[in-house]
C-alpha cells in the first residue's frame, strides 16, 4: 500500500463571512508522528482539522497528499461520537460496508471491538453505551477501517479522568500499530502525554511547529510560552 | 338525546356482535387505508431523505409546496384520480374506477406530501447530527439517505402512522373514486355518511365509534413505539 504521507500544507487559509477562521497556515506532516494541535479555545483548531482531512474546503492555498486517493486512508473520531441506532458492532460494519471492504467485515469489526475492550458489548445499542464507552467506539471504527492517518478533535473533552485515559491508551495503541495522530487538544497535561509533534495554533495562525520536547522545554513564541504556564489567551 | 342513547345501544350491540357487515365494511378500510399507505410510504420516505439530503436552485420552493399540499382537500384528489381512471381518462383502460386499487391510489396521492414532507423534516435535523461523521467515512449520499433512514425508523414510523390516520379519516376522496358500492368499495366513512343520509344511526354511530377507536389504537402505538425505541435504542 502506497503511503498517502507526507502530507504538504502551503499557505491555506479559510475564511467564512469575511472572518479569516485560518490563515497562512503551512506544515508538513510526516508518518508516524503524534502530532498534537494545542492552543487556546477559537484559535481554529478543529477548523483545521476538518481542512486536513477534507471536511472543509479551504478558501486559499494548497494542501497536498502523497498519494492519489487518500481520503479512503483517513478516518476520523470527533469530540462527540456520533453513533447509528444499531448494536455497537453493527455499527463498525457500517463503516466497513461504506468503506467498501470485502469478505471477514464481521470478523474484523470484532476485532477492533475486543482491541478497545468492548468486546463484550458488541450487541448493545450502540446509543446506550456511556460517553466514555461511546468514544472508544468511536476510535474501534476508525481502527477497523485501518487508516494510515487518525485525526481526533478533543477526544476527551467531555470524559472524565478515567474515560480520558482509556482512550489515550487506544490512540497509543493505533500509533503502535502503524497509524499517524493527529489530534487537537486544549489540554496541555494531554498534549504533554501524548505529543511527539507540536503544533501550536494562535488565532487561526501557526505560531509554533516543533518537537514536542522542544516545545515544553523552550517555546520560541510569547503566546506559546504564555499558554504553558497556564495564562489565559485570546 | 334519547334517540341517541338507543343508537349509541344498538351500536355497541352491533361491536359486541361482531356484525358481518360491520367488519367487512371495517376490513375493507383497514385495507384499502393499508394499501395506501404502503403505496406512499415506499414512494414518499426516500423522495423525504433526498429532499433533506440535496442541495438544488428551488428546492426551497419545493419544499414550501411540499409542506402546503399535506392540507390537499380529499375531494380534489378525489376528482383528479377520478378524471385519471374514468374510461376517457389517460388510465382508463386499466378498469381500476370504482375498485379498491383506485381507493387506496387516491388516499396515497393524500397522505404522499404528509410522510414525505414529516420524514424531510426528520431526516434534515438528523443529517445536522450525522453529517460530518457520514462524509468521515466517506459515504455517498445515497448512503447517507439509507443510513438514516433506517436510524429514523421510529421517529419515522410516527409520521406513517400520521398518514394512516388521514387516509383512514377520510371521505371525500374514497366517495368519488371508489363509489360506494355495498360490498365492493364501502368503507367505514362513505358507509357513515350513507347511513347518517339514510337515517340508519346505529350502523353509522357504530362504524364512527370503530373508526374513533382505531384512531386513538393508532396514536397509541406511535407512542408505544417511540417509546420502546427511547428506551432500548437511545
């Protein structure tokens, strides 16, 4: 299979009702990182999310992808899961059937049901699960659909500490099995768990794209820094 | 009053009874309505999913007359099916005037814009919902519309029911086109009016307190139903 990274972004932009949401934003994003997006609430994050993996269409610049066809090779969880009026099974067979994917759809669905422990509740309604329950769902879907690139928009931001760190150990387990994050967070203490890449979002600009490391020790910008010791920014 | 105290008796003698003539004329509503809407759920609830779905110049003008036609007088259908089917009429040499088949045709032409127009509005606050994670996974949008379709199936069901309700109301349409015909085409509205004209009270009260009853047993497995959906699927 044809890697679909690295990904090129030059210069995009997004500008809904003359409000420039994103500007001049450019990045690569090579495979295998975790890539953590942080910044301030309204700094654009999710917005540029959805750019990445084509949600949204950007009203300036490029963004270009390694392979022809990569949005087969994405998939993505968001902060509220959205769930179909089916058994929880039932729904990553969904997702398998729209993917197209052919034959052991059921064998695989369970697969990717018992790899984020919820194997024993393949049959309930998917709707019933609790929040926590519902989001590791959420990323069993993704995983069935073996993306080379998970995108995740605060995954966490409604659970509570426990939820939160079930699911960060299924997103470390996607990473190890072969997935590239990337995932947006206004939770330092997550990004600092988390991040191998740093992409830090001011504004709807890139103030910041570095090491992870790097960036905790020694951030370049004011704002970065502001951000890290807990001031408040807008 | 006393006269109708001693119909309202003969009446519930008749129900109790299980009079012949009653049950077939009953039989015969609950099937050509049935029909009906079968015939319009099957036609109205995909055109509703691809109405809320799709993006077109007009389509809120198509909307607009959409939600204006659920208030469709019956005799106007009735006389348009009637001008359709009369042996002149382009569906003439189908021989369907005056036949059950021609009943349920009329009250479906009815109750089309009722579920079609309810199950718009259903599928387009789901789609608010559903968008993003459908298009995620890259499904097309007849997919989308199957998708939720089925995930509406309960709040959807409600606005069938809405339609069975009207067709099985109703007169004007049924007279024109079905005739009236004893034994044939008459059912429990035009049997109602006939005997209300010909002064045979307690057919009539009969058949309307019957007809009552099925109206409320209708609303009440609308709520059984959405009830039971809340409770198992979320």
């Amino acid at each position: 299979m044809t890697s679909i990274l690295p990904l090129s972004v030059r210069d995009l932009g997004f500008t809904i009702a003359g409000h420039e949401v994103i500007q001049g934003v450019s990045l690569d994003l090579a495979a295998g990182s975790r890539t953590v997006v942080l910044g301030p609430n309204g700094a654009g994050k999710s917005v540029l999310l959805r750019l990445l993996h084509g949600l949204l269409q950007p009203t300036g610049g490029t963004l270009r992808w390694a392979a022809a066809d990569a949005r087969r090779h994405q998939a993505m969880v968001f902060q509220r899961p959205v769930m179909l009026r089916r058994s929880a099974l039932a729904n990553i067979r969904f997702a398998l059937d729209v993917a197209g994917a052919k034959g052991e759809t059921d064998a695989r669905a369970r697969l990717a049901l018992d790899r984020v422990g919820l194997g024993p509740l393949a049959e309930r309604p998917a709707r019933v699960l609790s929040g926590g329950e519902q989001q590791r769902l959420a990323l069993a879907r993704a995983w069935a659909l073996q993306p080379q690139v998970l995108f995740l928009d605060e995954p966490t931001a409604s659970l509570d500490p426990a939820a939160t760190r079930a699911v960060e150990d299924v997103i470390v387990a996607m990473h190890q099995a072969g997935a590239t994050i990337v995932m947006t967070t206004h939770d330092i203490g997550q990004a600092r768990r988390l991040a191998t890449d740093l992409l830090f979002l001011h504004q709807g600009r890139l103030i910041e794209a570095t090491p992870a490391e790097a960036f905790f020790a020694q951030p370049r910008s004011a704002e970065a820094a502001a951000f890290i010791r807990g001031e408040l920014l807008w | 009053m006393q006269d109708i105290l001693q119909s309202l008796g003969l009446a519930f003698n008749l129900m109790w009874r299980l009079d012949p003539n009653l049950v077939a004329i009953a039989t015969l509503s609950l099937k050509v309505s049935g029909g009906a809407v079968l015939l319009a759920a099957v036609l109205a609830l995909p055109f509703g999913a691809w109405l809320a779905l799709a993006r077109f110049p007009g389509r809120d003008a198509v909307i607009a007359v959409l939600n204006g036609m659920m208030g469709l007088p019956p005799v106007v259908v009735g006389l348009l099916v009637y001008l359709l089917l009369s042996r002149a009429g382009p569906l003439g040499p189908l021989g369907l005037l005056f036949t059950p088949a021609a009943m349920s045709i009329a009250q479906a032409i009815l109750i089309f814009p009722i579920i079609a127009a309810l199950a718009r509005q259903v599928i387009e606050d789901a789609w608010d919902e559903y968008r993003e994670q459908l298009l995620s996974l890259n499904a097309t949008r007849w997919q989308c519309a199957e998708a939720l379709l089925w995930d509406m199936r309960f709040s959807l069901s409600t606005s069938v029911l809405a339609g069975f309700g009207r067709a099985v109301a109703e007169v004007g349409a049924v007279m024109i086109v079905g005739g009236n015909i004893d034994g044939v085409t008459r059912v429990m509205t035009t049997a109602i009016a006939l005997e209300t004209s010909k002064g045979d009270l307690p057919l009539a009260l009969a058949l309307g307190l019957v007809l009552i009853f099925l109206v409320v047993c209708i609303n009440f497995a609308a709520q059984a139903v959405k009830s039971y959906a809340r409770r198992r699927h979320g």
